[in-house]
C-alpha cells in the first residue's frame, strides 16, 4: 500500500513554525524526526521511488498520546479512532490559519463522520488558550460541533512532533500515518485523502 507522505524538513519546518507563529516543543523520538530520518536513509541507498515496500511505514499506536476531553477526561488517539480512519488536527483560536480552516473542517466532519472519526486537538497552554476559552470561542463561532479535544501536557504534540499550526494527520482504518500536513489543508484535498482510505 502506497502511502501518500508530504514531509517538511526541520529546518523549513522550524522557519515556518516563525513565520506562522507556531510553537511547540520537538523531541527526537517524534514522528517528523522519524520520518526524516527515514526520508535521508532512503535518498542516501537510493530507494525512494523503487517500489521497496519493506520501509517501515509509521503507524498511530507507535506514537499514540493521551488527550483530554472538555470535562478533563482522558482520551488516547487510538481509542478516539476506534479502528475507523482518522483525522488529527492541531489547531489554537489564536492560529489566524487555524481559524480560518476550521469552517471547512467542519463541513468535512459533518459529511464523513459516520465512516471517519475526528480529533480537533486544541494547543492548550493554560494562559490564554485554555479550556474554558475554547470552549466559550467554538460556542461563539458556532464550531461547537466539532470534536475537540485538548492537549494539555502536549503529549501529543511532542509524540508528532508538531512544529507549526495548523498541522493534519490523515490514518487510515488499520492505523498506518498516510498523510502530515503542516500548515493548511485544502477542503478538496482532505476529501481525497479520506476517500483514498476509506
């Protein structure tokens, strides 16, 4: 199975978490830091576009996290899949990005929340962006129908090595990561995604 993998280097990773006003801390054992180690290994033995199949192909419960529901409780990632595909959104109220994606997120949840399952994961800072906050910004913008939960410990995202918001993660039903999108995704371009996992 081909996976559809759009990588972002770290180092333009990290001038577009400046550019657009993204923050979160990176491990090294986080999903991009993976990743781009495996891209180098491939480049360096020359089996990018081979058609070797037998690189490893990440997959969510290798980096699931603990997220947390309004009413603060816990919520692993896999279990929020629940063995259907898998949408991840990182996402903050302050993210001009952020917000301005979210409409269409929301018309793509309403049209493929019976076959997909969704988490909005809210960058939780506990100063500004903090759960009373979002909560009471969805209920203004009328994005309360949106499953959101809250990353309070930023277990999340460390494990996925999230360097900029908005990023998206598209899983697929068997939990294998085939898309990582940081910054915007296109509403079309998410409907492809999904229908090519479903």
């Amino acid at each position: 199975m081909k996976s559809s993998f759009r990588y972002i280097h770290v180092a333009l990773a990290a001038l577009l978490a400046f550019a657009l006003v993204g923050c979160g801390a990176v491990q090294n054992e986080s999903l991009f830091a993976q990743e781009e180690s495996a891209e180098i290994t491939q480049e360096a033995e020359g089996v990018e576009g081979s058609g070797d199949e037998s690189a490893e192909v990440p997959m969510l419960s290798d980096f699931d996290a603990v997220v947390y529901t309004e009413d603060n409780k816990q919520a692993a990632l896999t279990e929020i899949a629940n063995g259907k595909p898998l949408v991840i959104n990182y996402w903050a109220t302050w993210c001009p990005y952020c917000v301005e994606e979210l409409p269409d997120f929301l018309d793509v949840y309403r049209d493929y929340q019976d076959k997909v399952s969704f988490a909005f994961v809210d960058c939780t800072d506990s100063n500004n962006e903090t759960v009373e906050n979002v909560t009471q910004w969805l209920f203004d913008n009328e994005l309360y129908e949106l499953p959101v939960y809250y990353d309070l410990e930023k277990n999340a995202q460390n494990a996925h090595g999230v360097y900029a918001y908005p990023t998206t993660l598209v899983v697929s039903g068997d939990g294998t990561i085939t898309t990582i999108v940081s910054g915007t995704i296109d509403s079309a371009e998410l409907r492809a995604e999904l229908d090519a996992v479903l």
